[in-house]
C-alpha cells in the first residue's frame, strides 16, 4: 500500500478547514486551495452572519413580548396614549457592519490556526486535472491563481469541499438592493420596511422572523402546507402560530413564479395570477453545489441530478482517491455535518481509526424565535413505521423556569422504544432549543434509556427539567404498543 502523504483540500468551509486541521495533526503535507476566504459561506455569508443578525432579532423579541409582563417600564419621553408602539428600534446599517466584521474576525481566526497547524493555504480556483490517477495512485489538482496563472499539485488524496450558492429563479434574478439572496442582505442600510420572504424552509422561515423581529413587515411565502415542511409537524405549527400571531403574514400553498423591481417596490408574481407587493424580496429557494466545471465527472466522480457529489458514509467518491464533504454532498446541510464529514474522510484516508458517519445522531437547530431543535429518530419515521417507539410532549407553559420568563410557547419531546425505553429522538421548541437539545443528543449518542435520563438531577427552576419530566411521563408510557 503505497502511504498517503500529500493531502489536496478544494474549498475552505467547514468540511474543508476541519480536515486539513486532522490531516495536519495526522501528519500529512496539506495544501488548502480557497477561493472567498476559509471559513467559507458559512462563516463569510450563512451561518456566523445570519446568527448574527438573528441575535439582535432575539433581543427584540424578547423585550417586546416580556416587558410588560415582567414589570419593565421604559422612560422613553413618549406621552401614554402612544406607548402602544414600539418603544425600541433597529439601527441595521450598524447592525449589518457588525454582522461583517465578526465573519471576517471569524475567518481570520480560522486561516490562523490552519496555518500554525502548518497548512499551505493557496487563494485561487481549484478543479482535478486531467488524466486521472499516476502510477502511485496521485493525481493532480490545477488551481487557478487570482493573478490568472495556474499551478498544478500533485495530491495522494483530494478533498472536494466547495459547499453551494443560492439557487435563483429565472424571472426573480437577484440585483442586490431590493431582489436579495440571503448572501446580499447584509448590504442593506436601512430596514426594508415591506419585505417579501419566497421559501418557507428553514433559510426563509428564520429570515422571516428575524426581521419581522426588527420592525419589518413580513409576507412568507410558503408553497407548501405548513412553515417548515422538513421539521416535527408539531413545531411548525408552533412557529407559525406564533409568526401569524406577531402580525406576519404566511401565505400557505402559494408558488412564487418571479419577482420584478418597479421603482423603489418589488413585485412578486404567484403561479394562481395574484400580485403582491412589498419594498424588498428575499429569495431562499434553496441551494446549488458548486460542482459545475471542476473536472469532477472526467475523473469519475458520481454526481446525482442535482448536481451533487456522491458518498458514502466515510466522504468516499466514486473515484479512488477522491472524497467530499459539505453542502456540494447534499448529504445534510450542516456546517457540523460538514466538518465531520471531512474529518472522517482524512481519518480515512490516511490510515487512522475512523467511525462512518452516523446522521441520526445528528443534532439540528432552526434560529427562529422560539428555536426548533431535533436529534435522532423523527415522528416522520415512526408513523411511516421506520422506528417503533413511543413518545411524549410537554407543553413548556407548565414549567416554572419558563412561566417565570414570560415564555409561553414551546414543548419538549421526547421518543423511545416501548419496552426498553432507549431514547431514539426528541425535539425541543423553545428559547435557545440548541443548548436544551444537547441533553437528548448524548442521550440518543449513548442508547440512554428514559430512566436514566430521569434520574439525572436538573437544576429547578430550569427549563431543561421539561426533559426530565417528559423521560418521566415516558418511562409509563413506552409499555404502551404503538397504534399500528
């Protein structure tokens, strides 16, 4: 077996960054070519900007709906009658400049540490050559160069981790002042007073109530049933029950056909002929990987109809030599996915112990106000009969943490095996969901039962004691038969 030494990483995002920091620990020589910075979109222009902006959004919320309740006066020099209004605002234009300078912090500190780690890090575009394998086993790697110049790396193994870009409608094409992708938003100066979300997913349905928590009045429109089709049927009606009652309007079942600029208004077209308007239009209509003229399908690499690379479970291609990783994959569109994908495909191909990844042990969040967060088997897969279990929701208004709070939406559930009382899955709707969730995720990592996750002491008064109480309503429960 010839040794694997040489390690080629295209694409600086999470899947890319966290590899080269393996490879470099295991040793090998590793050279990252990136085009927009390390850190990727998910650090320059997804996940570190948009939690970014949503955490101001969360602040306003939180104010807004508890205030009063919790006996908070503002002295804001407005008479009585007008106190009905909002009493704080939004500056976004400084909002939008702190939103940048952390991502560009961010990814400062990451080119750091991959480069103390000993990385060469290349700026420039990086395809695989021509010609396939050597006689070794290598193949090469042809980066183009910001200048226009090109070189080429000789690679024992190829890491493809170029991530995905917004995917555009043919008549809503994006002009970066009032038909926005979620990459152009931070631009913005001023709050856009009318703004159209097209895309109910989790993009669409988090920008949707960020802004609407920063002042702005918000259309989603949504071509499904329900917000959120891919999450717990349960937590969607939550969130849009919480949308709708905060004055936004969800349109349900409405297919956006195009959206044109007229003066300083949008104009979007529904597929039944209805018209609606708004001064801003965000399109989250999802994502594109960036496989296209790479060389990827000349060297045998498999891509699906989408576009996206095909793995298996420890980021090997069809190609030898080649992995993957990250949101071009399609596997789960996670930056934590990403980077354990591109972990475990330097585990792998430079001899260490590796273990496949395992995706229902997966824990994810959406970053609306309340969060959404799931872990583990899903009420999908156990009324389609995937996993056997059952399980229990606990409404969070009976918590005494949560009553002391002002929080009245939300609920904890939990799913086991009947029987054994394994944990197998959960979901939690609430303010900061992603830290309660943590609980449920060692719980469905380790095969904890609900008796052991019971008896756990949680601190009172504290919301996380609904998960608790919930393994405690289930430890009755999973003697139950499911309904067949």
């Amino acid at each position: 077996m010839v040794d694997v030494t040489r390690i080629v990483i295209i694409g600086g995002g999470p899947g890319g960054y966290e590899a080269a920091l393996v490879a470099a620990q295991l040793g090998a020589e590793v050279t990252v070519v990136d085009r927009d910075g390390l850190g990727g979109s998910a650090v320059l222009t997804d996940c570190v900007p948009s939690k970014t902006l949503i955490a101001t959004a969360e602040v306003m919320t939180t104010f807004d709906n508890s205030y009063e309740e919790l006996g908070i006066t503002v002295a804001d020099g407005a008479a009585p009658q007008e106190r009905a209004a909002r009493v704080v605002g939004v500056d976004l234009g400084k909002v939008n400049r702190r939103v940048k300078r952390l991502a560009i912090a961010q990814s400062h500190d990451i080119t750091q540490s991959v480069t103390r780690a000993g990385v060469t890090v290349l700026r420039g575009k990086g395809r695989l050559g021509p010609g396939g394998q050597h006689v070794d086993g290598s193949r090469d790697v042809i980066v183009e160069r910001e200048d226009g110049s090109t070189e080429s790396l000789r690679a024992d193994a190829v890491l493809i981790a170029t991530g995905a870009h917004p995917r555009e409608l043919p008549d809503a094409q994006p002009d970066g002042e009032r038909i926005l992708t979620w990459t152009q938003v931070y631009d913005l100066e001023e709050l856009p007073r009318e703004l159209i979300v097209v895309g109910s997913g989790v993009t669409g349905a988090e920008f949707a109530g960020a802004y609407q928590a920063l002042g702005s009045e918000v259309t989603l429109v949504s071509s499904r049933d329900r917000v959120l089709p891919g999450e717990d049927p349960d937590a969607a009606e939550v969130l849009e029950e919480v949308f709708r009652r905060r004055g936004m309007n969800v349109m349900s079942r409405s297919r956006a056909e195009g959206a044109k600029r007229v003066g300083d208004q949008v104009e979007v077209t529904l597929s039944d002929g209805k018209v609606i308007r708004g001064t801003h239009c965000l399109m989250a209509v999802g994502s594109i990987p960036n496989t296209a003229d790479m060389g990827l399908e000349e060297a045998g690499v498999k891509l699906n109809d989408w576009g996206q690379i095909q793995v298996d479970r420890v980021s090997r291609t069809s190609a030898p030599g080649v992995y993957a990783a990250g949101d071009c994959t399609g596997v789960f569109m996670l930056a934590s996915v990403a980077a354990m994908q591109g972990r475990i495909a330097m585990y792998h191909a430079l001899g260490d112990a590796v273990q496949p990844l395992n995706l229902k042990t997966v824990a994810s969040n959406v970053f609306t106000d309340p969060e959404i967060a799931t872990v583990g088997y899903t009420a999908a897969d156990v009324s389609c009969g995937k996993m056997d279990a059952v399980e229990v929701k606990l409404p969070l208004r009976g918590n005494p943490r949560a009553k002391m709070q002002g929080i009245r939406d939300g609920f904890v559930k939990l799913f086991c095996r009947p029987g054994t009382g394994i944990v197998v899955g959960g979901v939690v709707v609430a303010p900061r969901a992603s830290e309660l969730i943590h609980s449920i995720s060692l719980a469905v990592d380790n095969n904890l039962t609900v008796e052991q996750v019971a008896s756990a002491f949680t601190v009172y008064p504290s919301v996380s004691g609904s998960t608790a109480e919930a393994a405690r309503q289930l430890h009755i429960r999973k003697r139950e038969v499911p309904d067949s």
